[in-house]
C-alpha cells in the first residue's frame, strides 16, 4: 500500500470510526484529512480531497472550530481561509472530552436536577420514578466527573490511572 492509499484508508477509518462516536463522517473525515495534512488546507482543497460540497464543508468546518479542534490562519496576500488541527492526540481527546461533556452530560445533569424535587403522594410509581431519576444522576455525576479528570489531566496521570485499574 503506498502512502496515498494509505492515507485514504485511514481517512474513511476515522470518519467510520466518527460516526461510532456521534460525529458525521464528513466531520470525522475532514479532521482526518488536517490531521494528516503538513500545510494548513483550505476550503477548497478540503472539498476537492473528500470530494463534498461547498456547504457540507463549511458547515463541519464551522463545528470543528467551534468544539475548539481545528483552527483558522489567514496567509499574507491571499483572502482565503485556511484551516489545521493540533497533532496531539491527547490534547484532542481532552477538547473532545469537554465539549462532549458540554452538549451531552451538562444537559442530562440540569435535566435531573429540574425533576429531582417533583412533588407528589409518595406513591409506588413515585417511588419508582424518584429511584430511577437517582440511579441516573448518580451515573450521570459518575461519567461528568471522569470527563472533567479527562479534559484537565495529562497524559501521564491518565496512563497510570488505567495501569492501576488493570492490575
């Protein structure tokens, strides 16, 4: 395989895997084109690679920059943006982390916290329903906490912490 196979392979992996994750493939894939690219990509050039249109392409570029993964640079002399990610792998799973908290996590926590004192006869279903809501917060507060030690950790204290669960 040479390296442009190669790079295509690995581009449609990541989008593959993107969607397993909850991102569309164009994202994904987008993200994997900037990681593998040596030069900073425009619009254009991002569209002629994944071969997708103009919309499709700013709409995922506008997402990346805003969960903070890609950026923008301008060029001295030319209009056009152009756009790069970091090349470190843990520093991006500690921004994915963080924004996946945000728009996943933060608004079932809110959610339970707004139905946590719901009033009523204290009745069986009650009972049932308060339990329920429980057992989901705590699950809940489980899974922010760990996005939160993610998100601010580096990478050495998180390889330790998995090294300790193994053993």
């Amino acid at each position: 395989m040479n390296h442009k196979e190669a790079k295509l392979k690995f581009i449609q992996a990541w989008g593959t895997m993107g969607t397993n994750w909850g991102i569309n493939r164009a994202m994904a894939q987008i993200h994997a084109l900037l990681l593998t690219a040596i030069v900073p990509l425009s619009t254009e050039d991002i569209m002629d690679e994944l071969n997708i249109s103009r919309g499709n392409a700013n709409m995922n570029i506008r997402t990346l920059l805003d969960w903070g993964i890609i950026s923008k640079e301008h060029k001295p002399g030319d209009r056009k943006e152009y756009f790069s990610t970091k090349k470190d792998i843990w520093q991006l799973i500690r921004v994915i982390a963080r924004e996946r908290k945000k728009r996943e996590i933060d608004p079932v926590v809110k959610l339970l916290d707004e139905l946590e004192d719901f009033t009523g006869n204290n009745s069986k279903e009650e009972k049932e329903l308060r339990k329920t809501l429980t057992d989901i917060k705590n699950y809940t507060s489980t899974a922010s906490d760990l996005f939160d030690k993610v998100s601010r950790s580096d990478y050495g204290w998180f390889v330790k912490t998995i090294v300790k669960l193994i053993k």
